[in-house]
C-alpha cells in the first residue's frame, strides 16, 4: 500500500483513547499509514492496538517529549502528507478526507486543522486562534479581553472559538498540535519541530515559522475532531503545568525578546512562574483534598 496520509500518534498512557483514535483513522477511506511513538507507556496502551501491515510502534525507552517524538515518527514515515496527532483525539467519519482536501486546496496551504469539539459537540478553545503574544496573554490572564467590544485591537483575544463558526475553510495564525495535517513539502522547507520544547507551545513555534515562510494555515470547520481534552494529563497534573510554563517562556524569547523591552519580557517572566507556582498549589491542594474524600478527583 503507497499511503496517502502518514498518520503519527505520540502516546503516552492514553489507555483505551489510543486504540480509538487508531480505529478512527482505519475508518477513514483514505490510505493511511500509522506510526505510533510511544514515550514509555506503562498503562498497556499498546496491547489494545488491532495488528496490520500499515500500523507500525516504535518505541521509545523513556520519555522523549512531544516534539522529539514527533519527529521520531516524521523520519519513519512515506506520505506526502504528514498528520500528528493526539491519542486522545477520534475523527468523525469523513473528517480526514476533508482536511485532505483542504490541505490540497492551494500550493501554499501548508496546514491544516480542524474543528475539535468535547463529548457535548462544543467547540473547544485552541483549535483556531491567533499567536498568543505577550500582551495577548495578559489581555487574557487577567480578563481583559471582556473589553474587546469596545476597543478590539488593544483587547483582543487570541482564542477565536466563541466567534461564529465560518461556512468554509478559513486561514488562522494558529491551529492545536492536537490535530494537524501538513505537507511533507512545507516541513522541508520550514523545519521540524522544535526539540527544545518538551510539552506544549511547540504547534505555536511551528505555526509561527510555517506562516513565516509563506505557507498558510486553514481552520477547516467541516472537519469535525472528538478531543478528550486534559485525559492523558490528569495523572501528572502539575509536571504537566511545569513543561507548559516553560514552554511559554522558551516560545516567548524565541519569538518576542526583540520586540518587547527588556523590562516588559523580564515582567513577563515573572507573571509566568508566578501563575505556574499558583497553579501548582492549587493542583497540589486539590489532590489532598481529593485523596481525603472532601472533593472528586
């Protein structure tokens, strides 16, 4: 089988979520080749896999982060096409074809993503959004954006998913490293993903270095994506929260160092390991206090 879409899963204990998000793909009418990269899964996430010559597992011996996994499988894999992926993501039935299609619509459409939605069908926050600037994210850290109405340049919102959905596919400055398709072609000219970042900010670098090198990037609504957002991270909440602090300030110095003044970014430093040593006291409190009995996990 010559394989239209390389499918690349990084799994890390997704349980029973990896093989769905695997039976979703074998849905698909598309030829998809599947690579799985698993970061040292001990929860058996693997025994559930159906076994097929397109299915492939390459393991890794510890946990080598998001982005370094996904290259790991980039290597491994033949299509044109390259689609990474969440374990605990499930396509509704046709939605691969249709990010295909979009994906195709145009040479310089270089990714592509779709409309990820919880259980309830809601839209969640993520999968359209524009670049999380520093300012951007303290418009949002402390709510201002509740101003947008009034004066939307200065208090604008970098998740897009409260907007009216658009009737067709529609080009964003990001999209979530969740779900998202991109051509082999751009990925040669723009670069792999980032090694630097362990989890989280890394879809940002590269949406940032895709747009950079001319490619566009399309939110496609017709695409329509299940995603068990957190469900692989309730277990290791605040190692979660660390390596997503981190990444912020990496994302930040990479991108922003030279266009904010020195004391802005050193203030933003701050206000980042300030809300990372909040959130970690919070998530510590409430595993005590679940592990007491007082509130539900």
């Amino acid at each position: 089988m010559i394989p239209t879409v390389s499918a690349i899963i990084v799994n890390y204990n997704a349980g029973p979520l990896l093989s769905g998000c695997v039976h979703s793909l074998l849905a698909s009418s598309l030829a998809i080749e599947i690579i799985v990269v698993d970061n040292a899964s001990h929860d058996g996430s693997l025994e559930d896999l159906p076994v097929a010559p397109h299915i492939r597992v390459i393991r890794n011996p510890s946990n080598v982060g998001f982005a370094v996994a996904c290259n790991i499988g980039m290597a491994a894999s033949s299509a044109p096409s390259l689609l990474f992926l969440n374990p605990d993501c499930a396509f509704q039935p046709g939605a691969v074809a249709t990010l295909l299609s979009a994906l195709q619509s145009a040479h310089q459409v270089g990714m592509v993503g779709g409309l990820l939605v919880n259980e309830d069908g809601i839209e969640q926050g993520g999968g359209r959004r524009a670049v999380p600037t520093p300012w951007r994210s303290f418009v949002r850290a402390f709510g201002l954006y509740r101003f947008a109405d009034r004066w939307p340049k200065l208090f604008y919102d970098f998740h897009l998913h409260k907007q009216p959905l658009p009737e067709g596919p529609i080009e964003v400055e990001a999209i979530s490293g969740a779900c998202m398709l991109v051509k082999r072609e751009a990925v040669e000219d723009v670069g792999s993903w980032d090694e630097g970042y362990f989890l989280h900010c890394e879809d940002l670098d590269w949406c940032i270095r895709f747009r950079r090198k001319g490619w566009k990037i399309l939110f496609v609504p017709d695409a329509r994506i299940f995603h068990a957002l957190g469900a692989c991270s309730r277990s290791r909440r605040v190692f979660v929260e660390w390596h997503k602090h981190k990444g912020m300030l990496r994302f930040y110095g990479k991108f922003f160092r030279r266009q904010y003044p020195g004391a802005l970014m050193w203030l933003v430093t701050l206000g980042v390991w300030l809300r990372f040593c909040l959130a970690a006291i919070y998530l510590t409190v409430r595993r005590w206090l679940a592990e007491l009995g007082l509130i539900r996990g």
